[in-house]
C-alpha cells in the first residue's frame, strides 16, 4: 500500500527541538531517524528512499549496530530529510535558499529556512542579537564537525583487537626474532593513530591495545635481558591502563613488573607489587589474572624467607584458580593451570624443608606434565625448560643428583634460552659448587656442563615469559 503524500518539511518543532538538535551536533543518526519517525511520521522504508540508502542499513543505524560517517551521506541525509545543513556541521544547502532570496557569490547573505525563524546577520532589518545568535550558531556547527570527527571506525578496532590476540597467542611458540617487527609495526600503527582524532569511547579502545602491545614489547625485552628496556615499556603499559581505567591491563602490569624484580634479585618489591596488584580497589579485573598476582606474591614471599605468608599466599591463589573465569586474551597474557603448579614448586622449594621439598617434586612434576599434554602450538618451551630446572633442583636438594642430572639434559637440549633461564642455571651451577655436591664427580661433570651452556648468545628463539 502506497504511504501517504507528506510534505518534504520537518516541523520546525522537531528543527528547534533540544533533543533534536544535540542529536544532530553529534551526528548520532540513529536518534535522529528516530525522532523524525515519531515527531514527523516519516518512517525508515521513507527516510531509506529520501536519503538513497537501504531499508535495512536505516535499521542497523536505529538499532545502533551501524554507523554513519562519510560525508556524502550526512549531505543525503541532510538533503533528503531537509535538515538545515549547519545542524549537522554541514555548509548551508541549496534548498535551504529561497530564489527570491538567491544573491550574487559576491554578496554572501544568510536567510531563514521558515517564515517562523529569526533573521540572521547579513539580511535587512537583523539586528545585533540576530548577528550574534548566527555566530553562536556556527560555533556549534564547527563544534559538531570536530566532534564527529574520528580516523577509525569499528572495523579498524576490531582488526586491532585480532591483531593483539594473534601476537597474544604466538609469543608462547614462535621465534622471537620473527615477533618483535610484528610488535613494533602494531604498536607503530597505533601510536599514529592515537596521534589523530577519536571519539572518547575509540581513543579509550585504542589506549588499551596500545597497551597490550606495550607487555608484548616488555616481554621481549626482559626476555632478552635487558631490563631497563623493560622497565620502560611496563611504564608505558601503566600509563595506557590508567589512562583507559582498563583493570585487567592494569593488573596485569603490575604483575609483570612484580616479574621483572624478582629477576632483579628485589623479592621484597616483586611480592609488594603482586600484592598491589590483586589488592587495590579497583580490583584486578575477570580471569586467571587474580591467581598469576597471588602465585608471584607467594614465590616472591618466599624468596624472601618470609615462609609464613608464602604459603598463605599460595593457598590463596589455588582457591583463585578455582574461582577464575575465561582470560581477555589468550597467550603469554593468560595464566595456564601448568605455569601455577610450575609457581607453585618454585614457591615451595625456596621454603624448603624435607616435606616442601616432596611437595615440590609434586608440583613441578604436574606442571611437566601438564606442558606435556597441551596443545603443541600453545607450549611454551621456556616454561617447560623452567619445570625442569625446578624439577632438578628439587631432586638435588633431596640429594637424587642422578635424577637431576637427567632433568637437566632436557634443558641442555635447547639451543639457546632466555635470561631468565640462563639465571637458574647459573644458580643451580653454584649450587652444585657447594657443600655437600663439591667433591661429586656428576655434579662436577653438571658445573662444566651448565658453564657450556650458558656462554651461548643468550637470544630467545623459543620465546616465553620469564619464570
């Protein structure tokens, strides 16, 4: 059935209306559309003809699925619905002028669009208040054009988002020298970005990418040993997840400089940083990120010496791995069952004592194991290599040097490791040098083989976070 003949004209009404004009100084269509259906009785299959778009884009757009940002179609809409063109930060429209009105290009004038509004300034009889109320007019229309104004849209974010998660997952498997001109072009892309104009809602998205990046760069960094580089990208991913209130980002920073003191030799600082973490207010955001705080604060703790609050703190953070909900992202950013239980055996080898020391073997054992059965494109070969090495020093310290020994050749095996490994071995080296394994001739022939090893170029080529 053919709709009915209504006049092109929105009602000044609806013109002058407050809602109506916000609406348009933000260019939110789908409020617009909107009010022109229930002020003016013009619905989508008419509004979709007078603006030459589809039926179904105008419903997407109403339903706040889609939105409408290129230029000639704000001119369509404005054209097709008659809204005057400075509502919508547009220049004034033809119609808008009447051909008894139409003056040289040399003698610009400005006139009304009803019989009902006020003279503007250029036209006889406006007076001051009439020049005055235009000016304050075009301030708004070049206040909406800036507002409106942005260099990303959704499909740019969400390429950003699959981006993040991509590098995310690979960190935990695949070279580092083939990730880190990958980190470097994103986090480039976005930084340039940020560099321009968005919507508050996009500047925020694009703060919390930049971010995640961000740890990525860290992690690398700390990777290859070099902390300062390190220290200086966490501040970075500080600064994004305050800026963007992001909890999970902000809590995961902390989480990662509490790592980076702990392989400093800071254990006071690291544990106090864990702590911060899972602690403050705001809390630490959905996930397993509550269980990585709590699993660092408890290794740090006992590092330490303070073997009270290392095992309190542990106990905590295995009734907050029973508690976790699915990770934002996937890869060095989760916190998998393995690398807890791996937590969980450093954590109980540095309290020590007969039975911390079986409990150890049991952890680092499980945490092997579970390495072991895992997916091979999500193992991370320095987290494994970091089980094993616990696994050894476990079995050293109940005095299996044998076993240790064979743990051990499952690490020598890699051709190069992180520096974070390259730190346990020298620890388990010096170890070995002490009372009661001195004079032993396996422990003797394990010193020379740790010293071998470790003189390598120390370039993560399986790269992972450091333990």
């Amino acid at each position: 059935m053919p709709e009915p003949s209504r006049s092109k004209e929105l009602p000044v009404s609806l013109l002058t209306h407050p809602v109506m004009i916000e609406a348009c100084q933000v260019r939110d269509f789908g409020r617009i559309f909107q009010l022109v259906k229930a002020r003016a009785g013009i619905y989508p299959s008419m509004i979709a003809r007078r603006c030459d778009l589809t039926p179904s884009r105008v419903g997407e757009v109403i339903a706040g699925r889609r939105q409408l940002l290129h230029m000639d179609v704000v001119e369509r809409i404005s054209d097709g619905l008659r809204i005057p063109g400075h509502m919508l930060g547009l220049a004034r429209r033809v119609w808008e002028t009447p051909p008894s009105l139409t003056v040289m290009p040399d003698e610009p004038a400005e006139v009304p669009t009803s019989a009902g509004e006020p003279l503007v300034a250029g036209l006889p009889g406006a007076d001051e208040g009439a020049r005055s109320l235009a000016a304050d007019t075009e301030v708004s229309a070049r206040l909406a054009r800036h507002v409106a104004e942005t260099n990303v849209n959704a499909l740019v974010l969400e390429q950003l988002d699959a981006d993040v998660e991509r590098l995310a997952r690979d960190f935990v498997s695949r070279p580092l020298p083939l990730l880190i001109p990958e980190i470097r072009t994103a986090r480039d892309a976005v930084f340039r970005l940020l560099e321009g104009r968005q919507h508050p809602s996009q500047t925020r998205h694009l703060y919390v990418v930049a971010g995640w990046l961000s740890g990525l760069a860290a992690h690398a960094s700390l990777d290859l040993g070099n902390r300062s580089a390190a220290a200086t990208h966490a501040r970075t991913v500080v600064q994004c997840a305050e800026i963007s209130e992001h909890s999970s980002l902000r809590a995961w920073a902390r989480s990662f400089q509490s790592l980076a003191a702990y392989w400093a030799g800071d254990y006071r600082r690291a544990g106090d940083l864990a702590q911060a973490g899972h602690s403050e207010g705001r809390g630490p955001g959905a996930g397993t990120i509550r269980a990585r705080l709590l699993s660092l604060e408890a290794r740090a703790r006992a590092a330490e010496g303070d073997k009270r609050s290392a095992l309190r703190v542990l106990a905590l953070a295995h009734e907050a791995r029973g508690a976790a909900g699915p990770d934002e992202l996937p890869g060095v950013f989760s916190f998998p069952e393995a690398k807890q239980w791996a937590y969980a055996g450093t954590t109980l080898l540095a309290v020590g004592g007969d039975e911390q020391t079986r409990h150890a073997i049991g952890a680092s054992s499980r945490a092997v194991e579970l390495y072991h059965a895992g997916p091979e494109g999500e193992r991370s070969p320095g987290d494994l290599q970091a089980a094993h090495l616990d696994l050894a020093t476990a079995y050293l310290a109940s005095g299996q040097v044998e076993r240790a020994g064979a743990k051990l050749s499952e690490v020598f095996a890699a051709e190069v490791f992180t520096a974070s490994i390259t730190i346990r071995l020298r620890n388990l080296a010096a170890l070995l040098g002490s009372e009661p394994y001195r004079g032993a001739r396996s422990a003797v022939d394990l010193r020379a083989h740790i010293h071998e090893v470790t003189v390598r170029p120390a370039l993560a080529s399986n790269p992972t976070e450091p333990r």
